[in-house]
C-alpha cells in the first residue's frame, strides 16, 4: 500500500521538496527515528536556487556540500523560503 501511494504521488502546493544530497543517508537517519528540523533555504543559497534549474543545482559540487553537512547537522534544507515553508 505504501509503495502504491508514492508511485501516484503528485507535486501540489502543498508538497515540500527537500534538498538532498544522499538519499541513502536521509533514508537511514529517518530509520534510526532521528529527528531532524525541516527549514529554508538559507539567504546565501537564494541566487544559486533562484538562477539555475534543480538537476544543475543537484549537480553543483558545493551546493551538494553544504547540503549534506546540513543532513550531517541534522537539518533537510527546502527550497522554499521561510514564509513558503511556514504556510505548508
């Protein structure tokens, strides 16, 4: 049933997609029960988001970086902003 549900997932408005670097790593934090926070992307970040499409940013070296040390601090970056976020 799980599975069935995330083969027919739709994006919406109300869909939050996380940067992220490893799926693997995101995968075993959330089997360990590890809490993580769900925050914005920071202000530094927001050219780089705003200017490039997300398979270029997935791609970009030190983006791909400091998104994984945000897992490793326990973080999941979005690609909303603050207020975006807040809403959802």
């Amino acid at each position: 049933m799980e599975k069935e549900r995330i083969l027919w997932f739709r994006v919406n408005k109300s869909a939050v997609q996380f940067m992220v670097s490893d799926i693997g790593s995101l995968e075993d934090e959330l089997a360990q029960g590890t809490d993580l926070s769900i925050v914005c992307s920071p202000m530094e970040w927001d050219h780089t988001l705003r200017d490039t499409k997300i398979y270029e940013a997935e791609n970009q070296q030190v983006l791909v970086a400091k998104i994984a040390e945000e897992l490793h601090n326990k973080r999941i970056r979005t690609y909303l902003k603050d207020n975006e976020l807040q809403a959802n």
